[in-house]
C-alpha cells in the first residue's frame, strides 16, 4: 500500500481508526518482549495480521521514535520510547505506584498498611490505606512522622545508610533518642544489632517500639533504583488481631505481592 493510499486510511471512518491505532500498540507491546530485537516474519507471525499490515505499524513507531532497527535489521524498541518512560519513571510520585499494592495489603491482612520515606531521623509517611473492615483503625495520617529508630520502615531504611556501630554512633550524636515505648531501641548497640538483622533479612520489625499493642513488619521498595531503596511498605497491625510471627511468616507473600517495585 502507498503512502497515498494510507492518508486515505487515516480518513476512514472512527472504527477503522480505532483498529488501526490499537494494531500499532499491539506491535509495540509485542516488541517490549524482545529486548534483543525481533524479526519482521516473527513479529508478523506472532501479532496474526498480515505482513504489509505489521510493517505499516513498524513504519510508524519508527517515524516517531518509538522504534528502530538495529545492524541485523530487527526491530527494536527506539530511543524516544526509552526517553520517554524512563523520563515518566524519574516524576511519577512513587507513592502512586505503591498506592495499589497497600490496598491490596489492607485487604489481605485486615490491618493498616503504609509507605514511608526516611527524612533525616525521622520517617514521612506518604500514603495509607486501612482495612476496608474493622472497627478499630491506626490514628497515623499522611504526612505524619515518627521516629526512625522506632519504626519498622525507619529500622530498615536506615539500615541501608549506617552500616557500622560508628556510623550508628554518629547518626545518634547528642541527641537523646524518644523513648515511645518501653520496648523502643535506643541505645547505639540496640539500635546497631537491629539494622544489621534487617539487613541480614531484608526486612525489619517493630515489635511495639512505637506504639503500645501496634507492631509492624516492613520490606524495601525500589521504584527509583535496583540498589537503594525510594522507600519502604509496611503493614502495621493490632498485636492481639495480628501477632508479628503472623507478619512475618508472610514476608515473601508481601514481597511478591510489591512484584517488581520490590
């Protein structure tokens, strides 16, 4: 077909256009599959429509970047695709993208479920989701702080910034650590042997260290990097609704259910 007959196309009535653009994302789609490039006759043969058809739509990704052809003349995903999602990745508030999984959490384990960042010795949370039941809730709000070593989510966050018992030490400076709980660890001994057994696990607890009768189990989750975590997910619970062996036991549930942000 020429370029004359195209235009043609593009004047067709809504449900040709509609068939036409969603062809073009399927081949798109399809291509994200083959970081290694792909063959116009695979790709012809894995979308089902005819080859002129899966050309055409190679021919418009490539024209607007989203597509190319690397020395072997397979096809790629281009240069402006990669630009473009990674450019969304860097501004899109990880807090979103976490938001589903939270409410998943909420709903899997009855209990409040957080995302949290580390700001100096504190922790910001950045969303929350309740469970849709229960009649006794979380009084933590979006926004609100909490001391990062007497947090799960701070525990271990911080665990992937003091990795010695000095750099705990000078972390804690002068400063007297708050004490919300009996149970709160305090001291740069405590506090060391706490981010190492987070490290050592990849996940953290609070057993009651910030509020009496609430514990809380928190995994990292990477929506910026592979290496440092954006933040952490938590699921706080009512100690006497949800015992911390309950969280813990289902660590590796929580972390397939963050999938790649884990």
């Amino acid at each position: 077909m020429n370029d004359t007959q195209m235009i043609g196309e593009a004047k067709a009535p809504d449900e040709s256009k509609l068939v036409g653009s969603d062809r073009v994302l399927a081949v798109l789609k399809e291509l994200a599959k083959y970081p290694d490039g792909v063959g116009l006759e695979e790709m012809t043969r894995v979308i089902g429509s005819p080859k002129p058809t899966v050309h055409r739509a190679l021919g418009a990704l490539r024209r607007a970047g989203l597509a190319d052809q690397d020395p072997r003349g397979r096809y790629v995903l281009g240069d402006e695709f990669l630009r473009m999602a990674f450019a969304h990745h860097e501004v899109r508030p990880d807090h979103v993208r976490v938001h589903p999984v939270l409410e998943v959490l909420a709903t899997r384990f009855g209990e409040t479920a957080h995302y949290a960042v580390l700001d100096g010795s504190e922790v910001v949370y950045r969303a929350k989701v309740d469970p849709p039941t229960g009649a006794v809730r979380l009084t933590s709000t979006v926004g609100g702080r909490n001391p990062a070593h007497a947090t799960a989510v701070g525990k271990l966050l911080l665990s992937y910034e003091l990795d010695t018992r000095e750099a705990v030490e000078a972390w804690l400076g002068d400063r007297t650590p708050a004490r919300p709980t009996p149970r709160t660890r305090c001291t740069a001994s405590e506090l060391h042997a706490e981010l190492v057994l987070a490290r050592e696990r990849g996940y953290a607890v609070d057993d009651q260290e910030c509020e009496v009768g609430v514990n809380c189990l928190a995994v990292p989750v990477h929506a910026t990097s592979p290496s440092a975590p954006s933040g952490a997910v938590s699921v706080s619970a009512l100690a006497y609704r949800t015992p911390l062996p309950v969280l813990v036991d289902a660590v590796g549930e929580i972390r397939r259910l963050l999938g790649p942000l884990g």
